[in-house]
C-alpha cells in the first residue's frame, strides 16, 4: 500500500502525457500493420529477440554472437524491402489530425459518389464491373496479387478500367480510401453450397472476399446490368444507384458504420 501511494504522489501529468503518446504510437503502428506483410516481420523479429535472450539464458554463444552481428544487416534489409510501407507510415504520422475527421468524411462523400456515378454508367452499358472497398481489415494480400496502380479515385477511372477491351478489366479494383490501390485482382471464390446457381464469378468472387473480410464489394452484371453490394457473406440486389449511394454512407461513414445492418441473405437459393 505504502509502494502505491510513493507511487501516486510522484505520478504527474507528464507522466501521463508519457504514457498517452506512446500508447497512441503504438496502436497506430499496429493499425498501420495491419493487413501488411509488415505483421510477417513483426513475427520475425519477435523471433530473433526471443532467441537472442534465450541464448543469454543458457549462455548459447554462438547463437548470442550470431544474432548481436547480423542484427544491423537486417535493419538496413528491412528498409529496402519495406521502403513502400514505411513511406505509407510517414505520410500517415505526417498528416493533420485536427482535421482529420472533417477531411475524411468530405473524402468519403467523395468516393460515394464517383462509385455511383461509375457504376450507374456500367450498369447501363451493361459492362461487368466489381469494385471491393477495404474497411477495418487489410486487403494487402489482394492487392500484392494484382497491379499496383495507387491512382486518386475517379469514375472516369473506373470506367476505363473496366471496359472490355481493357487490359486490367478481368478481375476486381480495389480500393483504399480514396484511392485505387490495384486493379486486375483476383479474389476468393465462395465454397458456400447455399449460394444460387444463378451467380456468376464476379458475384461469387465478392461472396468469397466478404465472408473472409470485412470488406464491402460493389457488383456490376454484365448479363443484367443490374448493381449488388456485398457484405458478410451476403448480398442486397437490385440496387438503383442511389440506393447505392445511401448503402454506402451507412457502410463507410466512421459514424454510422456500428448502426449497419447485415445484407439479407438473397445469397442463397
């Protein structure tokens, strides 16, 4: 009791100014992490930490000399091989957080409306399309898999893409924010035997990537014309494009995402 209270008597708000910016360090790294081949080297390196200290333990010299030699290598290693992440680190701290919320809200408004606007002009023309937009959970496995773009998300660029003589229109854009991150991705297909007969890859396709994710796909048919949005494991058709729209402000906006109610399951036979 004596320990707790010497202890309290000497915690101050610097202490706890400390203690909140190292937190809020840390959860944005893991956050930033996240869906990142960074979680691999986070493992990694948890690997070689533990070996060094258990080779300190049972006085293993050999491993102890090896690992305290090669631990700058693998720095200088780690930055070439990470050079992409990292810079997508910086940018992230470097931003303004007092404006964060304004700015990502009008993004988000942004986004929605070019996804309408692009996938009314496909369903009409009849131009299959699917269109997966990352939320809480990364989608870096996805995007690895196909063509890397990092281009500002625009309608016009959605169009291009998946126009049929397009190289990039087989397969799913993903998106991140208000960005295109890659384009041409292949995604899982669903193994669920209750999904109609009546689906195609690209509805099975964004089936497979929803219940593995938390991801939202947005689905064009191109034998229809007719718009689908994904989410769960479920899908929500026909969509006219502004039921879209008002799909997506709950599904995106930070403040309404919690109310979001799941798809009813017209998945199924």
């Amino acid at each position: 009791m004596d320990v707790i209270s010497a202890f309290l008597v000497r915690f101050t708000w610097r202490d706890l100014l400390d203690i909140t910016i190292v937190s809020v360090t840390i959860y944005e790294i893991f956050k930033l992490m996240r869906g990142t081949r960074a979680i691999q080297m986070a493992a990694g390196v948890g690997v070689i930490v533990g070996l060094f200290y258990l080779s300190r333990w049972l006085h293993l010299q050999t491993v102890n000399w090896l690992i305290r030699n090669i631990v700058g290598y693998v720095v200088f290693a780690a930055i070439v091989l990470f050079q992409s992440d990292i810079r997508r680190a910086l940018v992230h701290f470097g931003r303004t957080p007092f404006f964060g919320g304004m700015a990502k809200t009008q993004g988000i408004d942004d986004v929605i409306e070019d996804l309408g606007v692009a996938a009314a002009f496909l369903a009409s023309h009849r131009t299959g399309a699917i269109i997966a937009i990352e939320r809480e959970v990364g989608l870096r496995n996805y995007i690895e898999g196909g063509i890397p773009m990092d281009a500002t998300l625009t309608y016009d660029l959605i169009v291009s893409v998946f126009q049929p003589r397009s190289p990039l229109h087989d397969g799913a854009i993903i998106v991140q924010g208000d960005r295109i991150a890659a384009a041409a991705c292949f995604l899982p297909l669903t193994v669920n035997p209750r999904v109609s007969k009546d689906f195609g890859t690209r509805h099975r396709a964004a089936i497979g990537l929803t219940e593995e994710s938390d991801a939202v796909a947005i689905v064009v048919s191109e034998e229809t014309g007719i718009i689908s949005i994904a989410l769960e494991g479920g899908i929500e058709r026909p969509l006219t494009p502004d039921q879209l729209r008002a799909r997506l402000r709950t599904l995106l906006t930070p403040s309404r995402t919690a109310s979001a109610s799941r798809p009813s399951p017209e998945t199924y036979e």
